[in-house]
C-alpha cells in the first residue's frame, strides 16, 4: 500500500474513533478514558511490531529521534486529552471536524519548519478545508 491507502485507512479510524469514543465516554471521566486508551494503544503496537519483526534496539536512536518522538508523543497525548474531552461535551460531528484545523496547522508549520511548499491546488484544498470549519464553527 502507497501513504494514499495509509492516509485514507488512517481518516475511517479517525472517524470511527469519534464515533466510539463519544459512546464510550458515556457517564465516565474523558481523562481515565485517555489513560486506557493510551494503554490499549500502547499494548497493541507491541504486539504489532514485536509480530511483525521489526523489533529494533530503540537505545540505538539518535538523541534527535528521542527529542522529536517525545515532542510528538507529548503533543498526541494533549491533543488526545482535549479531543476527548471536547467529544464528551460536544457532539461529534462538530468536534471532529473542528479538530480537522489540523491540516491548515500542519501546513503551516510544514511550510515554516520543514520547508515544504504546496503547491497552489494543496493550498486550495487547504483552504476549503478551513471554510468548511468555519462554516461548522458559526453558530446558527
């Protein structure tokens, strides 16, 4: 499979997540929730990777890896809290695409940090993506 198939497989977990998340808050803390999710996720990509076979020493990473992964690790774990606390008190077919800002951010801050440059129909698309949460952000 090409990053297309990943990238497409990636948003139905996406959305299904959603969906799931916000029957299972139901009545519990959004946080406890995070934590066994966490854990649940934790333990999955264990068994992923250790069947799998690509099981490698991660004491052998560079100390950049390690910043970048915890970086990222931390930023997951704060979106994680505020994306299920905001499914908790929200619905969520105007929490998840609210959080879709995310792809304006994330080419942003490709263009600022990584140098990418999009081209002129990415940004387009970029674009409708921020109309659209705008349009779900105005209240009626």
């Amino acid at each position: 499979m090409n990053w297309l198939h990943w990238a497409l497989a990636s948003a139905v977990f996406a959305a299904l997540t959603a969906i799931f998340a916000k029957v299972g808050l139901e009545g519990i803390n959004s946080d406890i929730a995070t934590m066994i999710r966490a854990i649940i996720i934790a333990l999955l990509l264990a068994a992923f990777v250790r069947y799998s076979g690509q099981w490698v020493n991660p004491l052998t990473f560079s100390a950049r890896n390690w910043t970048f992964l915890v970086l990222s690790a931390l930023a997951t774990g704060a979106s994680w809290v505020c994306y299920f606390r905001a499914l908790q008190l929200g619905e969520a077919s105007k929490v998840a695409p609210i959080d879709k800002l995310s792809v304006i951010l994330v080419a942003i801050f490709a263009v600022t940090f990584l140098g990418e440059r999009p081209a002129l129909k990415d940004w387009a698309g970029i674009s409708l993506v921020g109309a659209g949460v705008l349009l779900l952000a105005i209240k009626r």
